[in-house]
C-alpha cells in the first residue's frame, strides 16, 4: 500500500462513511420511496405504462390528506383523512387514465408529467392558499411555527413505542439511533411496503395479472384473445395510484408536513431509477432498489464529502457547497448507465428487461 | 399425436354438397351464413383500399380469400375483426351486428383471428398463452383475483383444456418455454391452438402459412381442414396457390378492394376475370395449370 | 414549399392561441363588486408629510364617492365598491402654507380601477416646492394588450428555438430527448463563459461561441452515446430514459462548474426600456427578436433548399424509403444533433439576454417545450415554430387575466399540452399515421 492510499484511508471516517447510507436504507425515507416503487412497478413493470407522474398520486394522498385534516373535517379524523387521500389519488388515477391510456408510450409518458406539474403549480399556487397554504404548505405557517404536525396522531398518540413523558428518546447503535417517532413510522413504514408488495406480487400471478403482462407486450394481441385492454391499464393505474398515495401519505405524516416542492419530477425519476436499480417486474426489486437507491447515493455524497473535507479532492474540481449535487450527477449516471448495461436491474429477468417499442 | 393422416374426405364432401346450390358469383347468397357483409369501404388518403358490397360467408366450412398483393385482404380481416374502422358498411355475425363494435368485443362473441405476423406473446411461457386464450375466467376480474380459492377450480380446468390443445398440436413438451424461443411455424400452430381455446364458431386466419418451413406447411393444413371438420367456421388469407386449392372449400377473390369472383377452387381457376386479376404475378392461376414456364413474361 | 395546407394550419394555430388568450383577457368577466377596496395614497413634500389636506374621489359620473383627509403620516384612503373611472382631486383650498403643486402639472389624477387585482389601489402625488407629478400613469387596455402580444411574440421565438431541435431529432431518430433542456443552459452558461474571460470584445463573439459549443456538444452526444446505444440496438423508450439520467447529469455538473447564483450578462446588464410607438421595449430585444426570427427562417431554408435538409425531411416522413434512395441516415441523423443543438443553445443565450442566466432555465423551459413541439406536431421542424409561437403567446397573454396569477403561464402551457395530445396527438402540422 502507497503512502498516499494510507493516508487517504486514515483521514476517513468509516464509521460516518458507511452508517450514513446504511442509516439511509431503512430510513423512513427509503419505505416511502419502496412504495411508491411498488406502485410503479405495477404500473411500468407489469402493466408497460410509462408512468412519468408518480408524484401526482403521491401529492394526491398527501395533500388530499393533509387539507381534510387542517380544515377539521369531521373534527380532525385521521382515518377520515387518509381515506379520502386514497379516494382523491383514485379519482386522479381515472381523470389521467381515460383520456390518456389510449396514447402510446412516449405520449403517455410526455402527459403524466405534465398532469402531474400542473398538480404541483396549483397546489403552489397562491390562488388557494386557503386551502392549499400556497408555496409554504400545510400545516401553514402559523401553526408550524407552534410546533403542530400532521404526524402527531400517528406519531405520538398511537405509537406504542411514544413515551410523553419523554419523547426525544432514542433507540439503536452506532450511527443507527432513532426517535420513538421516526422508529413507529419506520416499522410502520416498511410494514406497508411488504404487504403492498406481497399483495402487488399476488395480483400479479394471478389470472389478472396475466393479461396484464399480456397487455405490457402486446396489447392487440389481448385484444384479440378477447380481453378490455383500456379497462386492464385502468385497473392497474388506480391500484398503483392508491400505492403511490400511501406512500405521499407516509411522507406526509412522517415528516410532519406537506409542500409542493415534495412533488417535483425529480421525486419520480428518483421513484424511477430505484425501481430500474432493484429490477422492474420482480417482486421485491422495488425494495431493494429504493434502499439501495439511497445506499449508494448517501455513500458516495459523503465519501465525496469526506475526500472534499480533507483535502483530496480539490476545492476547484468540488466544493464543499457543490457535494450535494455530485448525488444527483450519481444519480444521472445510475439511471442511465442501468438503462445501457443492466435494464433489468438487480432482481430482473434480462428477457422481461427488454420492453419493444410500442 | 398420431401420425396417422386423419381422414377429412367426409367434412369436403359434406362442405361440397352444401355449396353445390350456390351461384359462383360475386356476393352470392349462402344457405347459411354465419358472416354477412354490407358495403364496407376503407379509403387511405385518395385510395379505396377496401370497398366490398355485398359478401356473404357460409357456415362449416374453409372459405379462401385471395387476390393479388395489395388486394386488400388484410385491411378486410382488420376491418371485420375491429382492428381497423371503415368509412362506411355494417356486418353481422350470427345476427350480431358488428358495426363499431370494439376488436375484445367481437373475439369474445366467438369470432376470433389471428396474425399474419403472429403475435404470440414472447416473454409468456406457450402455456401462459393458451391459457391466456380461454374466456371467461373468473381470475381475471380484479375482484376476484386477490383470492385464489375463488378462481382456483376454473383455473385448473382451463389448464386441462390448454394441455389437451397442446397435445393435440404437438407442443405439450414446448409448455413451460417461452414463446421466443418457439419457430416460426411453431408459433402460427401456438396462436392457432390459443385461438382455438375460445371455443370459436368463427376463426380467420391471416397468412397462416407464411414463413413456415415448408416442411411444416402439410401439418398445418392438416389442422386446419379439422377445424372445420369439428364444425369451426374457417376463412382465411393466403397467397400460396397451391395450399389454396388443395384445401378451400369456397375461394372469394378479391382484386383492387373489391370481391370480383366467388366459387369453388375449380369454378374459380377458370373464372376469365380472375385469370385477368392475376395475369402476370408467378402465383398466378397458370402455376397450378402447370402453364407457368409459357406464361412467364 | 409549404403545402397550403400547412399555412393554413399554421396560421389557424397562431390566432387560435390569440384569440383564446384575448378572449379570455377580456371576456373573463371580474365581478363588478368588491368589499374592502380602496384608493389610498401618502401625500409627502420634500420627504416631509403633508397633513390635513382633502382628498376628493369622483366615478366617471361625477358623482362624489369619497373623500378623506391625510393623516398626521400624509397618508388617506377612500373606500370604492365598483369598477369604474375614478377622478382623484386634492383640494387645493386645504394644502397648507408653502406646499402647492409643480408647475403644469395639476390637482388631478384620472385612476382606472378595471379588475379587482389587489385590495389597495395607490394614487399619488408628489407635493414639492409647488409642484406635484401624478406618480401613475395607466396605459390603456389596447396597449397593454399589444404589449403583452409583444412579448408573447419574443417567448415564442426562444421556445421555438429550443423546440426546433427536440422536434428535429424526434422525427429523425425517433427519440425523445429530455436532454434538450439542458442544451439551452449549456448554451447560455458557456456564451456567459466566453463573455467573462474576454469581457472586451463585443458581444457578438461570446454569443457565437456559446452557439458553436452547443453544436459541439450535440455533435459529441450523437457520436459518443446516442449512436453506439442505437447500435446496441436499444429502443426508443431505453433511449429517453436515458436521456433523463443524461439530462442530470448535464444539469447538475452546470449546477456546480457555473453555480447556482443566477447572473446576468455583462454586456447588457439592465437596459431601459425605449418606446417604440406604444410598446416599450428594451433594446435587447429589438436585436433579439429578429435575430431569432432570421435564425428560425434560416432553419426553413435549410430544410427546403439545401440536401442535408431535404434528407431530415425525408428520413423524418419515411425512414426505410429514405433509406434506399441513398440518403445516409447516421450523416442526416448526425446533422439535426448539431443543428438542433445549436439552436437550443442560441435559444438559451437569448433567454439569458431577456432574463438572466441560471442553472435551472433549460428545466423551467423543458415542458414549456414540450407543450410547443407537440402542439405543432412532434417531428417537424415548422410544427416546433409554430407551437412555440402559439404557447409564447398564449401564456403570455393569460398573464393579462387578472382573476390568475403569474403561476398560471406555466399552466396554460401544461394545460394545452395535455389537451393537445389526447384531442389531436399528432398536433397541428403532424401526420396521423407516425402515431403507434
């Protein structure tokens, strides 16, 4: 070993290096993206919609959540409000999919990003802000300030693991410490993710899910063998939708607020290149993309961070303020490097990989 | 399964008794139509593709459609089957009008095709496919699909059905493999045996023979003439001449988007306007007289 | 050269997008009533507050609606509950020793209150050594209207330039390219490079150079990745996706190599804006917007006239007869790289010019874009002009309706987009058969 490789190693901090990703994988962060992984996956992996708006059905739940609860519909219910988040994500599922699932791949793909913008714009939009809280979200601004989130319920009234009396307490090892909070929503969290899973994978080997993979190849073909292609994709947009509205949701309750920025295109390439990284059409490929996902992009921000830190890597080439980007330039790369070598990512099928031009 | 050349004289004879009453003429009336079409027209930009005033097409038996390239024989099938939408025209099957009536919809009343590029489905094991064809399963509705006793019974029996197809057709060892790795004669005999999971009364075959192994063709044939035996409804596009003759029971041809002649194979090989339709091409009629080394150009 | 036919479709685009966009600015109905509006002011002399001067509001009747007096801060207010006309007078019975109005100018103030825009509506006046200047002058309707047509015009232009090339290299390669954003910042980024490292030669020079860079890198992205994936015989859908992770990676090295600070060229930091008849504009813009208009007329004749262009038509309209006439694909395919991306890179550069330069503009244009090129048709060049006119003007002139705000722009687009693709997907000059 040289010199210089000795010293690098030295300056490192392995500890830091590898708890941050590894804390990043089952992070409650990585569940929300696991799910709405799952949600693409039923929708692209096994249905071959290019579905290039997932955020719209996650800001559906989540904002649709979040205005029934600071309104007080029916004083506050939580359940209330995650139903109707669910319905509203639902309801866009069918606004998008009758007009839209009659155009080819890259139109459809072209017009959920754009529904899903528009979503975006008016929930940014001052014009509601009644209702919306505008560019600053919900809870609005006054109400933050005094501490109140839309996690609190779950978070804290019904967490078993919530201690009033003592509620920064934490749990866990090494870089891997939790709050109670952040614990329940994990647990909670990834609950959700297998069961979404499980059930998605279900569906999937069942007779539906046949004429599903059916349509994904070849869709004149079902239609020739006598199946409602349109009312197939409807069926798996929605589902998928309401997947992806829990998983606004989950974001919603456990970082305690909604806002628009949450929602911009860039949330669904990420959603996009976890699933591609774990392998669309598996079971467990959105899972274990989306931890990975984070894995990768956490370690290398920080062992960019580190190497910039120290010295090794020169101010010029990166500085400290642009580390943060350098994960998106990763991410850039991951996408399209999955694309050219390994479309089927890590859990795939290379023969599933491979969609034909529709 | 068997090797043993199945006998389809009786079927021909009984198909040839039929037809004995009808005129050789253009949009003749059948005893028994199990197809009947009124002026269908599809137009390309300034071009008639298709424009057939009158066809009627009779039940139980191969009814042949042939005509020069660019005759229109396949925009005809897209047009009858819902995968393209005419100008103008109405069509029944077994009374049912079919006029704007989606492509899922007319394959699920019994009238089913399949495609001149066969579209087997390539990433789905053969027997995924077949059973992909069988209708009315319970599974499919997404009701239904999450639990698995509800559709579980249906579900083994539409297996058995597909094995017996496969076994009938050969295939029952290619069952588990992917549909890619089948050739291509295989794979017109899988889209011919999925069709035929349906129960069809009807089944229109685009170009079943094209880029089969020769080889493969008679075996093809064969199953063909025992659709119609079992009582299926047969019409089909082909160009091969010889294949056309050997097995029709009635030929409709078509020249230009238009039925210019009906009849038997022998009433339609010396049909003065059909020699003319064809005069020139290689495929032409002179092949099966054996004229074509003196008719080449 | 073009087909009646596509004139008059071209031309039906332009004015349904502004007579949507008018019709909606005018026929928008505001509702007549308001609660809580007011004419308010401060009256001030030489910085000092003038106070217990009267204030008098009259409609367009002459009818008296109000009137207040300053207040110890110089500042009144008079409720108004309608849309109307309003004459604001001071009495000059009430202006104290010394104060009076400058000379010429008078007491008065004519204040148009047409659309219920805001709760307060200021109106001013300066008092100082006997002279007061009205502080606002109201254009009227026609003129705002012309204004914003205007600048409808120069936002179509640039997103007819950057849409040019996305179209382009759809129609010929099949491929949608959500890089072609990033063409635009790279362009404006570099042009901003070039101007900083020789901030004495004139201006031109950077601009051409940044133009140049963007021809380069398309050159580069053709050659060096789009034509050894087609070889790998990746499909179209691949490729796009491919193109988003491309499409970050150029995004953020230009995040960190120029910065996220938005900066202004040098040459033209802030002009002031010179009268042209009724329309303000600044001078920028007067080289600007024929520049681009010469640029877009360039590419027309490209097409038309000279073979590389011909060969983009004809592979766009049937690849495999394109083919077998002789016509080499990867040359024609190579050629709309370039072109295309030198244009998205002259669109950027403009767009730094009339805005400001900043990491983000090629992302804040891409669906502005996208809404152009599949408005006019996705695969032809003359679909991306006119597209890009429609949605410069259409969005431009939705600012005008009062009842949406600024957000709303970007929405229209969206919105036309949307509409677009699942009415007529092939848009307005696109062909039917290219679809699936």
């Amino acid at each position: 070993m040289s010199h210089n490789s000795e010293l690098i190693l030295a300056a490192i901090d392995f500890s830091k290096l590898f708890g941050t990703p590894i804390r990043a994988m089952i992070n409650v962060q990585a569940a929300v993206f696991a799910l709405a992984a799952v949600g693409l996956n039923l929708h692209y992996g096994f249905t071959g919609l290019l579905n290039v708006g997932m955020v719209a059905f996650m800001a559906a739940g989540a904002y649709g959540m979040a205005i029934i609860v600071t309104q007080g519909v029916l004083g506050g219910s939580v359940l209330f409000a995650i139903l109707i988040g669910l319905i509203f994500a639902a309801f866009i599922a069918l606004v998008i999919g009758v007009p839209a699932l009659r155009l080819r791949g890259d139109y459809l793909a072209i017009v959920t990003i754009a529904i899903a913008e528009v979503m975006r714009v008016s929930f940014r939009s001052t014009k509601w802000l009644e209702w919306t809280g505008g560019p600053f979200g919900l809870p609005r601004a006054e109400e933050r300030s005094a501490g109140i989130s839309l996690g609190d319920r779950i978070g804290e009234d019904w967490n078993p693991l919530f201690a009033a009396d003592d509620p920064t307490r934490t749990w866990g090892f090494w870089q891997l410490e939790f709050n109670m909070r952040d614990l329940w929503f994990m647990i909670v969290g990834w609950l959700l993710v297998i069961l979404c899973s499980v059930m998605v994978w279900r569906l999937v080997q069942s007779p539906w899910g046949r004429v599903i993979k059916a349509i994904r190849e070849d869709e004149d073909a079902a239609r020739a063998l006598g199946k409602n292609v349109f009312n197939y994709k409807l069926q798996s947009l929605v589902i998928g939708g309401v997947i992806g509205a829990l998983a606004g949701l989950l974001r919603a309750f456990s970082s305690g607020f909604v806002q628009s920025d949450q929602f911009k295109p860039q949330t669904t390439f990420f959603i996009w290149t976890a699933l591609i990284l774990g392998g669309a059409a598996s079971k467990w490929g959105p899972v274990i993309g989306a931890a990975l996902f984070w894995g990768v992009l956490l370690f290398v921000e920080e062992l960019v961070r580190q190497l910039v830190d120290n010295g090794w890597i020169p101010e010029w080439l990166i500085s400290p303020t642009d580390v943060s980007q350098v994960k998106l330039i990763m991410m850039g790369v991951m996408l399209a490097g999955l694309m050219i070598w390994r479309p089927q990512g890590i859990l795939g099928k290379k023969e599933e990989a491979l969609l034909d031009v529709r | 399964m068997s090797d043993n050349p199945v006998d389809h004289s009786i079927a021909k004879e009984k198909a040839a008794a039929v037809l004995a009453t009808v005129a050789d003429e253009a949009g003749s009336s059948k005893p028994d139509a199990i197809l009947n079409v009124q002026n269908v027209s599809r137009s390309f930009g300034g071009l008639k593709a298709v424009d057939v005033k009158e066809l009627h097409v009779q039940r139980g038996i191969i009814t042949a459609f042939i005509g020069p390239n660019g005759a229109g024989k396949t925009t005809f099938f897209n047009l009858l089957t819902g995968f393209d939408e005419p100008d103008t025209g109405t069509w029944q099957f077994d009374g049912s009008e079919l006029a704007k009536k989606p492509s899922h919809s007319i394959a699920q009343m019994g009238m089913v095709r399949t495609f001149q590029l066969t579209k087997s489905l390539g990433k789905m094991s053969v027997m995924d496919n077949m059973l992909l064809g069988a209708p009315n399963q319970q599974g499919e509705k997404l009701s239904f699909s999450l639990l698995r006793g509800l559709w579980r019974k249906q579900e083994s029996e539409v297996r058995a059905k597909a094995d017996d197809l496969l076994e009938r057709f050969n295939m029952t060892h290619m069952a588990d493999e992917y549909a890619a790795t089948l050739s291509g004669g295989q794979r017109k005999l899988l889209e011919m045996a999925r069709a035929l999971m349906a129960d069809p009364a009807l089944i229109l075959l685009d170009e079943p023979m094209a880029g089969v192994n020769p080889a493969l063709v008679q075996s093809l044939l064969g199953h063909v003439e025992s659709l119609r035996d079992d009582g299926v409804s047969v019409l089909f596009v082909e160009h091969d001449m010889d294949v056309i003759m050997g097995i029709s029971d009635w030929i409709v041809v078509l020249a230009e988007g238009s039925v210019i002649a009906e009849g038997t194979p022998a009433q339609v090989s010396k049909n003065p306007k059909v020699i003319d339709a064809y005069l020139g091409t290689e495929d032409g009629m002179a092949a099966s007289d054996g004229r074509r080394g003196e008719d080449a150009q | 050269m073009l087909s009646p036919r596509t004139v008059r479709f071209g031309l039906l685009a332009v004015l349904t997008a502004l007579i949507f966009s008018l019709l909606g600015a005018l026929f928008l109905a505001p509702p007549a009533e308001a609660q809580g509006a007011i004419l308010n002011g401060t009256l001030k002399a030489q910085g000092e507050s003038v106070v217990g001067v009267v204030v008098v509001v009259s409609d367009s009747a002459g009818e008296e609606v109000g009137r207040a007096t300053s207040g110890d801060d110089g500042k009144w207010e008079v409720p108004i509950t309608k849309l109307d006309e309003y004459l604001v007078s001071i009495d000059v019975t009430s202006l104290p020793e010394g104060v009076g109005f400058k000379e010429g100018a008078t007491n008065e103030v004519l204040k148009e209150i047409d659309a219920w825009t805001r709760e307060k509506f200021p109106v001013g006046f300066r008092l100082e050594d006997g002279g007061a200047v009205p502080l606002l002058t109201i254009d009227p309707l026609w003129q705002r209207i012309l204004q914003r047509a205007v600048s409808g015009l120069r936002v179509g232009l640039l997103v007819a330039l950057a849409a040019v090339g996305l179209s382009l290299i759809y129609g010929v390669t099949g491929l949608v390219n959500f890089a072609h954003s990033e063409m635009v910042t790279f362009g404006a980024v570099t042009a901003f490079g070039f101007e900083a490292m020789a901030p004495s030669l004139p201006f031109v020079v950077p601009v051409f150079l940044g133009i140049m860079a963007g021809a380069a890198l398309g050159f580069v992205l053709e050659r060096g990745l789009f034509k050894p994936l087609r070889k790998r015989k990746m499909n179209n859908i691949s490729l796009m996706i491919v193109s988003i992770g491309l499409a970050f990676v150029l995004r953020y090295l230009i995040a960190i190599y120029f910065g996220t600070e938005p900066l202004a060229y040098k040459h033209y930091l802030l002009q002031t804006e010179r009268n042209i008849g009724p329309i303000a504009l600044p001078p920028k813009d007067l080289v600007i917007m024929p520049v681009a208009l010469f640029l877009l007329v360039l590419v027309g004749f490209l097409l038309q006239k000279t073979r590389i262009g011909t060969s983009m038509r004809a592979v766009a309209d049937n690849p495999p007869l394109a083919e077998s006439s002789g016509i080499d694909i990867n040359k024609t395919i190579l050629a709309v790289w370039i072109a295309g991306s030198a244009l998205a890179a002259a669109g950027g550069i403009f767009l730094g010019l009339t805005n400001i330069v900043e990491w983000q503009m090629g992302e804040k244009l891409l669906l502005l874009i996208f809404a152009a090129v599949t408005l006019g048709g996705l695969g032809t060049a003359y679909g991306a002009i006119v597209g890009g006119l429609a949605i410069g003007m259409a969005s431009e002139m939705t600012s005008m309706v009062p009842f949406l705000g600024p957000d709303f722009k970007f929405m229209v687009a969206l919105v036309v987009l949307i509409v677009i693709l699942l009415v007529r997907p092939q848009g307005i000059l696109g062909v039917r058969e290219r679809l699936g």
